[in-house]
C-alpha cells in the first residue's frame, strides 16, 4: 500500500483555522450523503474529480460518474430502510505549496436497519487531496478509500 500522506512532513505545525474549516467542510460533506443529498455530496469533488477505493475494481472519475455511481448506491439500499452515517476522526492535514492540502482520516461507516442496533459496516482510512475552488470552499480532487475488511494480508 502506498500513503498519499507522509507522515513524516506532517508532524509539523497545521494553522488551527485552516483545521477547523477543513472539519466544517467534511461536517456538511459527510451530512450530505448521510441525509441522502447526493448531488450536494458530489458537489464536494472538482469536475474531473477521482474517486477510488478498494472495494471497486476501477476508480470512478469525474463529478457527474461520482454523483451516479454514489445515486445508485443509495437507490439499492432504500428499500431497506437502512439510516447510514459516516463518523470522521483523526483528521490530519498535510498542506502542499500548490495550496492543495492532502488529509488523512479515518470514517467508520455506521448503519442502522429499522428497529435494529446499529452496526459497523466498515472502518476506512481515507485520504483526500483537496483544492480551493473558485468560490473559495474546499473541493476534492482525489479520494481513496481504503477499507480494512478488504485488505490483502500475507
């Protein structure tokens, strides 16, 4: 596995403004697609976006694929009744001289099934590069989810 993020650079002193609006950023993003807003949670990827993850063979690149892929997922599961939500922790941020700063988390993914406990669907660590887009907020340029249950070990 190779890390976007070098941990050893990011040792260093972040600004605790930018922390924090990064945190407000990934607070609405993540609320989005939790309360089923995808297009909003697309809304969070630049247009040539990229998302990948090992759970997909191939990644999925660029906003509208992102938006569809995500859709389709969330038109499956309705059916169930089943209320996701993803709890980012352990943020960290290493900014790059381009002004892009890449992230480093980890996002557990909860789901709750009607009158059922909830449940851990997986625990992920996930790295983002992101960009300031051209109102100022954050955008993704790139995404990888790496999913600990699919994890080749030896």
């Amino acid at each position: 596995m190779t890390a976007l993020f070098d941990t050893a650079t990011a040792a260093g002193a972040v600004d605790t403004a930018l922390h924090l609006e990064i945190q407000h950023f990934y607070a609405r993003h993540m609320q989005a697609v939790d309360l089923g807003d995808v297009a909003a949670w697309a809304a969070g990827f630049t247009e040539d976006g990229v998302f990948s993850t090992n759970a997909f063979p191939e990644p999925v690149v660029g906003r509208a694929a992102i938006e569809a892929a995500t859709a389709a997922g969330e038109e499956a599961r309705k059916p169930t009744g089943v209320i996701r939500r993803h709890v980012l922790t352990t943020l960290a941020l290493e900014p790059a001289a381009d002004g892009s700063v890449r992230t480093r988390s980890y996002v557990m993914v909860l789901e709750t099934l009607p009158k059922a406990r909830t449940e851990i669907y997986c625990s992920t660590l996930c790295e983002d590069v992101l960009v300031r887009g051209e109102h100022g907020g954050w955008l993704i340029r790139s995404r990888h989810i790496l999913r600990d249950d699919l994890i080749a070990r030896d």
